[in-house]
C-alpha cells in the first residue's frame, strides 16, 4: 500500500461546510427546542432533533469522503454505511440529551464530548471502512489521533456553545448573528475533524472498487444534499415555528401576569391613595397574629368634619385631600408600620413595633400632630383634625375583629371628648360605640319616617315684654333609645352626613309652622333657626333657603338663621360670601352661644351679623360672680358700639333681667317667660299670656 496526496473537487467541499453549518444551525436551534421542552413532547424533540442533526452530520461526512477524487466510481457497503449512520444519530441524541439534562458541569461537559467525540470518530471511520476496497485502509496514527482531538474538542464547543446561547430553560433565544457565527465555528471543527482523518488515510493505490453503472459521486453527492438539507430546514421550520408559539405563549403569559398584577392592585390597594386597603391590611394583621407574641397596635385614623369639605369645597377637593393626608400618614409611620385606607376618611395603622404603650402613644401623637397642619390644595386652604383610636395586642384583644372594634371604639370617643385628639381603649368605650351607630341608624330612620320634632321657646323684649319670636329647637323621643338630646345627636349628625337631611327637615318644618299662624290668632311670628357650619359651607345652601322660603310661603324678614362662631372662621371667605347672599334675601343673621368659641367681635364685625346671642354659662352668674357680670357688660357695650342687638340667653330671675334690662340688651330667653313648648302648646302658652297681658 502507499499513501499518495488526494485531491477534492472544491465544489463538493464547499457543499460539505455549507451542510456542516446548516447541521450546526440546526443542532444550536433544535437544543434550545429540547432544553425548554418537558415531558411527552420533550422526548419528541429529541427523537427529531437527533434524526435532524444526525443526518445533517452524516450527509457533510459522506459528502466530503465523495469530494475526494478517485480514478473510479467507488462503491459502499450498506450495512457499514447504515452503521456510520446510527453512529451519527447517537452522538446527536447525547448531545442533545446532555443539553436537556441541566446545567453543563465542567464534569458533564468533558464527558459528552469524549463520548460525543468518539461517536462522532466512528461516524467518520465506519464510513470509511464502508468504502469498496481491495485491500484494508490504515491511517496515520499521528494524524488519525489528531483527527480524535478535533473531533472531542468539536463536541465539548458544540455543547458549551448550545447552553452558552440558551442559558435556561425560559430564557431568550440568542440573536440570529450569534447563533450563525456559533454555526460556521462549530462547522469548521466538523470539517476540520472530517479532512484530517481523510488525510490520515492510506489507501492501496489501485485498491478501489469500481462501481458497475449507477449514478456518479457528484450526482450522489447532491442528491444527499438535498436529502439531508430538507430535513434539517423542516426540524429548523418547525423549531421556528414553535419558537413563535412559545413567545405567543410567553407574550400571553406575561400578559396574564400583568394582568392578574393588576388584579391584585385592585383588589389590595386603594386606587385613591396607593396605599394598601381594608383587604390587604386584615391579611397582615392575620400573618402578625400567627407569626409574633409581641404586642402591637392597631390604630384607627378618622379625619374630623372631613363631609364639611366635600359639601362645601366639593368632591375633587375632598379627594385631594385624603392622598395628601395619606402622604402625610406614610410619612409619620414607621418603616415597619402599615398604614391602610379602610373607608373614604377612615384610615387604619398597623404598628408592629413592640415599644410599649409609650410608643405607640408617641405614634398616635405624631400622627395628630401632622394632620393638624393646614392642607394647601390649589388655591384653598383648608384645616381638618383627625380622631384616633388605639387598641392593643394582647390587651385588648386576641384576634383580629375584636382588635379593629375596639380601635373603631376607641376612636369614636376621641371624638366625643373633642376631637382632634388619640384615645388608647377601655372596656366602656364599646357600649358607647354602639349606642353611636344605634343612634346613627335611628336618626337615619326619624328623618325618613318624620319621628323628629321642634320645640319652640319665645324670645322676649326686655323693655316691653312682648314676645317677638321663637327659636325652634330639635327634639327627639325615640321608641328603642328614649330622648336623645341635640347635644348628642349633632355631632353624629356631622360626621355621619345626616346633618344635611336633618337641617332641611328643622328649616322646613320651622318655616312651615311659622307661616301656618305661629303667633296669636293665627299671625305669622319671626322663627330662629340653628345653622351648622356644614351646611354654612354646603354650596346649594343658598338656593335650599330660596326653595323653602318660596315653597312655605314665609317672608324672608321673619327667619332668622343662628350661627356658631366656629361656623364663621372654618372657611371666613366662603362664610363671609354666603351670609351676604342671605342678608340680601332680607333674612336675620345672628351669632349664636357668643363667647364659647375661639373668636372675638374685631374678627367678626366683617360678617353681616344683625344680632349676638349671649350664651347662658355667663347670664347664670351675672347676679353673684363679678368676673361674669364684668364680661357680660363688656361684651354688651362692645356689641352696641357695632350696633348689634343683644340676645341674653338663659334668663330665670328677675335680677337677671333687670341686669340685662340696666346693661340695655334687647331680648332674652329662658324660664322666666318659658321653656321651649312643643307647636300645640306654644300656641296655648300665648294665648293665655294675651289672655293675662291684654
């Protein structure tokens, strides 16, 4: 035997390459299908991808064994050439079944390389064997081992190169640049490995068996080619095809993720605030229950005569103002703290820290504190307060309904002592709670079913005695509560809303009763009625005065409306705007319970005010206490000097009258003409005092 140079039909070994880099392709594409794939279809990917990439192996092998030229047509052995084939299809399975496994060790991957590898070798030599010789082919052993390196060292990059561009299992695939330059690297180890162990060949010189007709080696060539091509370029469409059903998939999934995000948002946030919701905020203070025996809070945050802004400023304002506050409140708390809007004013605090009832105090002290600063929103500035309540773990409470009752308790009483204050509860705070919803619920059904009435009591001039008019005055008997005073029924009525509904029915129905003939024979007689700065501030107030007016027939010039001093410096240009309105309209505008509130005449002698109303806490010492009679002078001078009239309330002796009537104040009321009388018996009352006068 000798071994002489051999030499290739060019054209044919370029065929080969572009088949070795259309099978790398191939093979790069089909392992990221088989390492994203499970189950069923994972072993589908891999029976096909192994044929795919096998058969692309092979065809660039047996192509590159027919560009080398010979003398004559060579024949193949079948069975040798079928085993060449399997050779093939095995090395490309462990590829692709290393490549499916997981993560690439460096164990791992020496391993399916040198396994890989020696298919790949047995590939090449069984081919070769299968050759129609007369004699046996031997091979250079230097280059034949060469050939081994190349074709190990071309299996271990295979692997490294399909885990590098699909780096998990849900991952990207690589762009189509980097996995074409990853196919011409891997094509040229697969070349490299074929034409060494080609040149490692010695042949017998005139050992080859011719073939008797047939198709030629350039004919064959192609025609596996073409075979082996279509193949790969199905497994390569269909893989592509998947890829566009899996990224559909992966859009559709992420959709649905984004989705069901925006669910949970929905369903745990407050879409006012950004801050966690009632729901959110029940499920950790269930995880803070089963989790810790450290004591925490639970705080309840209500913004006082926050419904006074929404009526009067309106609903955009209001809203402005809870994220404002809410901001305010996430700045006040802690890190650890969870604060959570459970209502449209109603806030809740969740304080985990464990720093005693000093701490949580402290908390409840700053939250008070920051809410009591003016709010700038736009153009107006507008001051509320806040009521908080405190309940704590274990203390008053070891789950979770009891501890946000309590709180809600707790927080009501902070009301009821004030407002703008915290309260840490105690058992009594529950009856007192409930007696407040129980009160809310049955003002709600009097109003609806007319279970309210007024009591009148008479106003009187000082000097004459003649009464010159009444002032209605709520009453309520209830069946299930009893009486309940307006001292009581007010402030829930505030906070509740029901002070709108409530302060049309006493303005309709004192009107209405007025101008039915309140007065003797049937006269039309001036009725005062109290104004609540709620409905001051409400903007259809007005044009509600104008309806009931017009549609009870009473003359503007006999109502008159009293107001508290707070109801005036809450909103002074809004009030100032309003009380203008209504003196045009002819009505009496008068300060009521003067002296109890936080302002003086300077600041309210820019208001339209006709009369001042002296409150009875200063009339019932005036005759005994010299402080109490010098106020009361003081406050009657100071009101003459504006010329406003005066209106002593709570006058029951005759002393007292005559110290009013020596101050020269205009009128009074109290028990010495008469206590407030309901509508039949007023009408009785002055008769019998005509009766006595006349």
């Amino acid at each position: 035997m000798t071994h002489e140079p051999a030499s290739y039909n060019l054209a044919l070994v370029a065929l080969s390459f572009a088949v070795a880099a259309l099978a790398s392709l191939t093979a790069l594409d089909l392992a990221a299908r088989v390492r994203g794939s499970k189950g069923a279809p994972g072993i589908a990917w891999l029976v096909g991808g192994a044929f795919a990439m096998g058969t692309g192996i092979w065809a660039m092998h047996f192509i590159g064994m027919l560009a080398m030229e010979m003398p004559e047509h060579v024949g193949y052995g079948i069975v040798l050439t079928a085993l060449s084939l399997l050779a093939a299809l095995l090395s490309s399975a462990l590829a692709l079944f290393i490549v499916q496994s997981g993560k690439l060790t460096n164990y791992r991957l020496a391993f399916g390389s040198l396994v890989m590898g020696t298919g790949i070798c047995l590939m090449h030599y069984v081919g070769m064997a299968a050759m129609s010789t007369a004699g046996s082919i031997t091979y250079e052993p230097v280059l034949f081992l060469v050939s081994v390196v190349i074709s190990v060292s071309a299996s271990g990059l295979s692997l490294w190169l399909a885990f590098r561009l699909t780096p998990s299992d849900t991952g990207p695939r690589a762009p189509f640049w980097q996995r074409g330059l990853a196919a011409v690297v891997m094509a040229i180890g697969i070349s490299g490995m074929h034409y060494t162990g080609m040149a490692a060949a010695v042949i017998p010189h005139g050992g080859m068996m011719p073939m008797a007709g047939g198709i030629s080696p350039d004919q064959l060539a192609i025609v596996i080619a073409l075979i082996a091509t279509c193949i790969m370029l199905a497994a390569m469409m269909i893989s592509i095809y998947d890829a566009h059903l899996s990224s559909r998939n992966a859009q559709l999934a992420g959709s649905l993720q984004r989705a069901n995000s925006e669910l949970k948002d929905m369903v745990y946030g407050d879409s006012l605030t950004q801050l966690p919701n009632r729901l959110l905020l029940e499920e950790r203070l269930d995880t803070l229950l089963q989790q810790t025996d450290n004591a925490f809070a639970v705080l309840f945050v209500d913004l006082d005569r926050f419904k006074n802004v929404n009526d009067s400023l309106g609903h955009h304002v209001g809203d402005e103002l809870i994220k404002h506050a809410a901001t305010r409140l996430q700045a006040a708390i802690r890190e650890t703290d969870t604060v959570a809007r459970v209502g449209g004013d109603e806030f809740m605090v969740l304080a985990s820290s464990n720093n005693g009832h000093e701490g949580f105090s402290a908390l409840a002290r700053r939250i008070v504190s920051t809410l009591d600063q003016p709010f700038q929103i736009g153009d107006s500035i507008v001051k509320v307060s806040s009521s908080v309540g405190i309940s704590l773990y274990p203390d008053h409470g070891l789950e979770k309904h009891a501890l946000m009752v309590h709180a809600d308790a707790a927080m009501y009483c902070a009301k009821e002592r004030g407002r703008n204050n915290f309260q840490l509860y105690e058992p009594n705070m529950s009856s007192l709670a409930e007696r407040r919803t129980l009160i809310e619920q049955r003002l709600r059904l009097a109003i609806d079913n007319n279970g309210l009435t007024l009591a009148y009591q008479p106003k009187v001039n000082v000097l004459s005695g003649e009464i010159t008019g009444v002032e209605a005055l709520l009453r309520w008997n209830d069946d299930e509560l009893g009486v309940v005073t307006p001292d009581e029924i007010i402030p829930i009525a505030e906070d509740t809303g029901l002070i709108l509904p409530l302060g049309e029915w006493v303005l309709r129905t004192a009107c209405q009763y007025s101008a039915d003939g309140a007065g003797h024979d049937g006269a039309t007689m001036a009725v005062a009625v109290n104004i609540s700065a709620i409905q001051l501030n409400n903007r259809h107030f007005t044009t509600l005065v104008k309806k009931v007016l017009h549609e009870t027939g009473l003359p503007a010039g006999l109502l008159e409306l009293e107001l508290t001093e707070s109801a005036l410096i809450q909103n002074p240009d809004r009030a100032l705007t309003i009380l203008n309105e209504l003196r045009e309209l002819g009505i009496t505008l008068s300060i009521d319970d003067f002296g109890t509130g936080y302002s003086n005449l300077a600041q309210l002698r820019r208001f339209p005010i006709q009369r001042l109303k002296i409150d009875r806490t200063f009339m019932s010492g005036v005759t005994t206490n010299a402080q109490d009679a010098a106020i009361v002078q003081a406050v009657i001078a100071l009101a003459l000097s504006l010329d406003l009239q005066v209106v002593a309330e709570g006058i029951e002796t005759e002393e007292q009258l005559s110290f009013i009537r020596r101050q020269q104040g205009h009128q009074y009321q109290g028990y010495l003409c008469s206590k407030a009388l309901p509508a039949d018996d007023l009408k009785a009352f002055l008769a019998d005092r005509q009766l006595v006068t006349g």
